[in-house]
C-alpha cells in the first residue's frame, strides 16, 4: 500500500555566487548542526525524532518511500505480498555487511523485528505495529518472511521510517547501553565517536555499495567525514552557519527563515511532514477537561492560526485537523472545525457551569478556578518560538477565562515524568510517521498501555467506534474501504475535541553551497541525508 504523499511546501537551491563546476569528489568533513541532541541513537530505542537524524546517516532499510509515496526496495532487492496481506517476503541484496563485519542476512532481518518488538527495547513506534506480529520465517539466507495474524496496511511504513533502520544482530546482543552509544548498521557511515552533549563523528563505510534508490551516485558516500553537531540555541545554531563554523542546519529560526532564502548561496530544503501535526493533546481524564464543552471552549478561544502567523512570521503553516494534509487518507472535511470564535467559547463555558469570574478574570464554578495545566520541556525543538506561541495560546484562552499555567520542567526525565503520571491538562504531541496509522497509536484504548513507562495516547480518548475504526482500517487491503474508516476516526477525534492542532511540522534544512553540495532529503522520515553531499572546494 503506497501510503501518502510528503507534501513539498518548497524546496530548491539558489547558489547564484558559487561555482557550480565543482563535480562529485570524495574527501573533506561536512559539519551539519542539529537542535537537539539525542538520548540515544539507536532510532528503535523509545523512538523520537532527533534519533532519526543519525539513524538515516547509518542504518540502511529494507525498503525506502519515494517523494510520491511509493515504496521501493532497498536492502531488500524485492518484496511481495500474499493476497490475503499477512505474509510480506523480502529477497535480501546478496553481498551486504554490517559496518562490524556480520553478515546482512535473513537471520539479521528476524532478529531486527525481534528486537523492535521487544518490551525491554521501548519502542514507541514499533510495541504497536508489530502488535499482530506472529513470527520471521527464512527459508534462506537471502529471503525472510514476515508474517502477522491479520494484515497491517501501515507496516511498510514503518520499515521505510528510520526507526526500521537495520542494526548487526551482534551488535545487538550487547544490550540497550552499548546499542544507543553506538550502534551498528550497513550504512554509509559508521559511529565513530559520540562526545556527549557537544557532538557525534560519524566516519565513511569504505565498503558501502548499496544505496537507496533515490540517490545520485553509487559506491561509498563522498564525504570522508560527517560531524553532527548539537546546537539548541536557534540564533547561535544560524550564526554558526553564516559565519562559515558549520556546512549546514536544521530548524532555521523563524525569524531568519527570509533571510536564509534571500541568501544567494543557500540551498533551502523546506518539505512538510506527514503524521499527526504539533498539537497539544487535551487530558480528558480529569477536570477541566473531561467536561466535553470546556473541551470545545478551549478549541475555539486559542486563535492557532494568529499565534503561528505572529510567531513564526510565515514560515510554518497552521494546522487545523488531525491528521497533516500531506498524510494516506487525510479527511480536509474534519479541518477548521474549531476556529477562533470567542462568542462561542464563552455560551459553552456558560453552558458547563463556569458562569463566575473572579477578580482576575479566570472563570470560576464551585469556588474552583478554570485552571489548566500545560508541563513543557526546557529544550524543545525550537523552544523560544514554541514558548511564545504557549503564551500566546494563555493570553487568548484568558479571554474566554482560562488560567492556563506554562510550567517549565528542569529537565527531559522530569518533562517525561509528567506524561507517565498524567500529571497534565495539556502535553505536547507530534508523531511524523507518514501514516494514517498514527491515529491508532495516539488515540486508541490500546494506545493507553505504557511503553517504557510512556503512553502514546494522551488525551485518555477510549472509544469502541474508534478503536474498531483504526483497527478494521489497519487491516483492510480494500483503498475506499480503509479511506471510509480512517475519515471515521478522524470525525471522532474532531468530534470528542481531543486535541488542539498547532503547526504541520515542518523540515527546514539550510546548506551553504559555497561549502558542500547535494544535500537531500530522505523522504522515508523526512531527514537530511548526505550520502550524496559533497564538499563543494
């Protein structure tokens, strides 16, 4: 099933002041600087966005997604799949090894899912779409089976995503430690060193010969070197770039995003994600929010669309539904449901009771306050803008006479903490798998199971219309069919108003062209890949 498009919003290099005779040439380091760094860099291990950054620099997968949202094999040379959709049979390409010396073969593919499903690895991505998971049959060396009890539309998704990244089963054995420290692939680099809050080096696979299909050349990448380094700070992370100290950025800051498309020798790769967009999932098991009006009266009174224009100055767009537009199977009739009415924010906290107001002008019933509680983290993607449109979203609720109080967290473990407890009224969400499937993940009963002590369903929604909704779509192989269900189970996350939609998530990628050339984006997880890139001297 080809699974969606990746919508381009734009993309393109405008390299007006460099010397475009440069061709192809191995050699030289390529700086790239990143937002964040990882807790560990092995993709499948918890499962969040900036372990795919350097997973897609090291770990090849059985297939890759076209921009057009095809599927085509990579370290597979093949795959089929039987009629009734629970076997999918992978003919592995003959003569890969791992960057350690083992052999790609079927056997490394059964202990890869083995390992993804595994509860002690945590996976957030791969505890639920293996859940129908029966067993990896290999017949031989180069030919794995794998096989479910009841067929999964959403799984070559899944193995195209960089969490599907494929690892040494020896290296493997070493356990979660060694494996987020280094872990090992067939990929076109290799982990060399990974200097802990600073940066990772990442070294060429001399042997490598078996890129994705999207790339432009074959054989080993040309960059000797690639250095990942861990910017947070999005003005310093910019001015690294402009004064020449890295080769290219993710994240460009929102208020230098013009600039950087001014820039004559910038190459700007500017694509949207598919999957659930950022969001604030609303907690519906406990007061306020378990009130389905106060629900509905928040939707209204945050103005989304003015914070993110504000905010953001233009360069991130809005979204207002639950699934990304770019995503399989997203319904535009459940977009703009909420949009910003005042008026009707106000009758539907009249209508719940919350008639009062106090001296400040929060909302009161019972003597209570109208208060909701928003935890964020002290390091988010882009943490200064994400901060300003939180406290644009407090003033706007305010109107209506919502007390949203923003409580900072001194660190990740103490931010995930709040999640485990359901200690929230609103929790930051996004999940950029380019699947409808994503809405069974964050929205279903089944969603509530903690994974490594992390429960991808937020909002605390169990619905039986839901769940058999995702789950009837999971399994069918029948196009309308599944687009019928999965536009169900979208109406019902509109309907239940479970989440305020922030922001489609966008990569922003920024290169100097003056110092390396071809970047591109791998369209599986919507990362930068530099297999292709070179240096441009």
């Amino acid at each position: 099933m080809a699974l969606g498009l990746v919508a381009a919003s734009a993309a393109g290099c405008s390299a007006a002041s460099t010397n475009s005779s440069v061709a192809p040439h191995s050699g030289g380091t390529i700086t790239f600087a990143y937002k964040q760094e990882p807790v560990c860099l092995e993709a499948a291990i918890g499962g969040d966005e900036p372990q795919n950054y350097v997973a897609t620099q090291i770990l090849d997968r059985l297939v890759s997604r076209d921009q057009d949202g095809s599927f085509k094999p990579w370290l597979a040379d093949s795959y089929t799949i039987s009629d009734d959709g629970l076997q999918y049979t992978f003919k592995l390409h003959p003569g890969v090894k791992f960057t350690d010396g083992t052999p790609f073969n079927a056997a490394a593919v059964r202990s890869n899912v083995e390992f993804w499903r595994a509860p002690e690895t945590g996976s957030v991505n791969w505890g639920a779409a293996l859940a129908d998971y029966v067993e990896t049959r290999t017949p031989d060396d180069l030919t794995a089976v794998v096989v479910l009890s009841k067929p999964n539309s959403a799984l070559l998704s899944y193995l195209a995503h960089p969490s599907g990244g494929i690892e040494s089963p020896k290296a493997i054995a070493r356990g979660t430690e060694a494996e987020c420290a280094s872990p090992v692939g067939t990929g076109p680099f290799k982990v060399e060193k990974w200097d802990r809050q600073s940066q990772v080096s990442l070294v060429r696979n001399d042997d490598y010969d078996w890129g994705p299909p999207q790339a432009k050349h074959t054989g080993a990448a040309y960059a000797d070197k690639l250095i990942i380094r861990f910017i947070s700070e999005p003005a310093t992370r910019f001015g690294a770039l402009t004064a020449g100290e890295v080769d290219a950025i993710d994240a460009i800051p929102p208020e230098n995003f013009a600039e950087a498309k001014a820039t004559a020798n910038f190459q700007i790769l500017n694509e949207l994600q598919g999957g659930v967009p950022q969001q604030l999932d609303l907690n519906t098991t406990r007061a306020p929010f378990n009130d389905i009006k106060v629900r509905q009266a928040f939707l209204h009174a945050a103005d989304v669309p003015g914070g993110v224009k504000q905010v953001f100055f233009g360069a991130f767009t809005a979204a207002d539904a639950p699934l990304s537009p770019s995503t399989a199977d997203y319904d535009p009739a459940q977009a703009g449901k909420y949009g910003y009415d005042l008026t009707t924010a106000n009758r539907l906290l009249d209508d719940a009771g919350w008639t009062q107001r106090d001296a400040q002008g929060y909302r009161t019933k019972d003597g209570k306050r109208l208060t909701v509680v928003l935890p964020v983290s002290s390091s988010g993607q882009i943490q200064a803008s994400e901060d300003a449109l939180h406290e644009y979203i407090q003033a706007k609720a305010k109107d209506a006479g919502f007390d949203v109080q923003i409580q900072k967290n001194s660190s990740g473990t103490a931010y995930s903490q709040r999640q485990t407890d359901w200690d929230y009224d609103l929790y930051v969400d996004y999940w950029t798998i380019n699947t409808p499937d994503t809405l069974r993940l964050i929205y279903s009963t089944e969603g509530l199971k903690a994974v490594a002590g992390y429960h991808n369903n937020e909002s605390g929604f169990s619905n039986p219309a839901f769940d058999a909704a995702v789950n009837q779509a999971r399994a069918s192989t029948d196009d309308a069919e599944r687009k019928r269900l999965y536009s169900q189970a979208q109406q019902l996350v509109s309907d239940n108003a479970l989440t305020l939609p922030l922001y489609v998530f966008p990569i922003q990628v920024a290169a100097n062209a003056d110092k390396i050339r071809d970047v591109r984006l791998d369209w599986s997880g919507v990362t930068p890949a530099f297999y292709d890139a070179y240096v441009a001297s």
